[in-house]
C-alpha cells in the first residue's frame, strides 16, 4: 500500500482529518514554505558564501590541529615558526626575481674615472635613488683603487673580487670592504633596495680607503 500523509483539511464539517498521498502533501507544504514571509531573515547570497569558507576554514585548522602534537596550540607554534623561516630567508636572499650571471660585472660601461662615479654617486643621492647611488660609490672606490696602483685595472672583475684584492692591500679595511661588496650585490643583483644608511656607509669607506696607507706586498699589488 502506497504511503501516506495526514494533513488537516480546515472545510471539513466534521473536522475529521482526510487521508491524502504523501507527494501532494509535500508538494502543498513546499507551496506554502516557499512563500516570501518564510525568507525574509535569510541570509543574502554573500553571506552564505562566507558562512561556507568559514566552516571549511574551520574543518582545515580542526583536521590539522588532531594531527599536530598539542593540538591547537601547536599547530600556531608551527605555523609562527615557518613564517619566521620565511621570514628569514626573504631577508637574506631578498627577492628572487634575478639570478646573476657571469657578464654582470662591477663595470658596465666604458671607463670612468674615480671623480666621475663620485659625482654620478652625488646626483643619484640627492635625488632618492639609493640603489644606483650605492652602485655608483662602489664603482668610485674599485676605481680610485685602480688609479692608485693597488688594484691592477682588469676588466670582468665583480665586486668581491675587487674587495678581497683591496683587503690584502689594506687588512685594517678588510671587513668594510666585503661588507660593501655585499650592498653592491644584494641591489645589483638580488633585488633588495638600498637607503640612505647603506650610501652612507659606502661613501664614508670610500673616503677613509682613500686616506688609508696601503700595506705593499706582492700579494696586494697582484705581482708575480
């Protein structure tokens, strides 16, 4: 026997509830569910949509959560750790947008003299553009290095190069100068941006290096 519904029939005389199959009966309630009276607290699509990322959210972090030693708790200290090795290694290699390649070199263009770095150093400074301002400086003191016979002029040599020569030349600047290699590279070729701070410091090594005695050896003068 098919199943059926009772519902109440209000036109009946004697009150007594009808028996009628269940699909009409559902299909009347839905009819009457269906009316705008029933929806006006809905949420709105939007809102829905939210309550729905929400709840996978929270079914991710709890899933997660039974999975890691200490539960909730540890799962944050995991997540705080590798944010801080993230963290970490953006601030040393900073933004992995260009890999150097053996043409870029200290000197780019056609020989410039020591003077003529500076005062291109100078203007980038002045106007705010700290990277090419560091570059220029660095370019100024390998330069004044090579006019002054400490360093022989040799084309393709990169920043490090020219630091560790000069710094056999002249030991009590050693650490400055592989410090000022690095700034070199890290706005050449690594991305990261310099500030005034950064030219500050190369323009005052540049100044003290060319004050600085230099200790002759054969090994700082490149002789055989």
């Amino acid at each position: 026997m098919a199943a059926r519904a009772l519902i109440h029939v209000h036109g009946d005389a004697d009150g007594v509830p009808l028996d009628i199959p269940r699909v009409p009966a559902r299909e009347a309630a839905e009819r009457e569910l269906s009316e705008p009276m029933y929806h006006e607290n809905d949420p709105n699509l939007l809102q829905r949509a939210l309550d729905t990322f929400w709840d996978w959210v929270g079914g991710v972090l709890d899933t997660a959560s039974r999975a890691t030693p200490g539960g909730l708790l540890g799962l944050v200290v995991v997540i705080l750790l590798a944010l801080a090795v993230v963290g970490a290694l953006w601030w040393r290699l900073g933004t992995p947008h260009r890999t150097r390649v053996p043409s870029e070199t200290l000197f780019g263009e056609g020989p410039r003299t020591a003077a003529e770095h500076r005062r291109t150093a100078e203007a980038h400074a002045a106007a705010g553009r700290w990277n090419q301002a560091v570059q220029e400086r660095m370019r100024a003191l390998v330069r004044s290095l090579e006019e002054r016979a400490l360093l022989d002029p040799r084309p393709g040599r990169t920043a490090d190069e020219a630091a560790g020569e000069a710094g056999r030349a002249l030991p009590d600047h050693a650490g400055p100068l592989r410090s000022a290699a690095r700034a070199f590279d890290d706005v050449t070729y690594g991305g990261r941006a310099a500030d005034q701070a950064a030219y500050q410091r190369l323009a005052d090594l540049d100044t003290a290096v060319g004050q600085a005695r230099p200790q002759l050896t054969d090994a700082a003068t490149g002789a055989p």
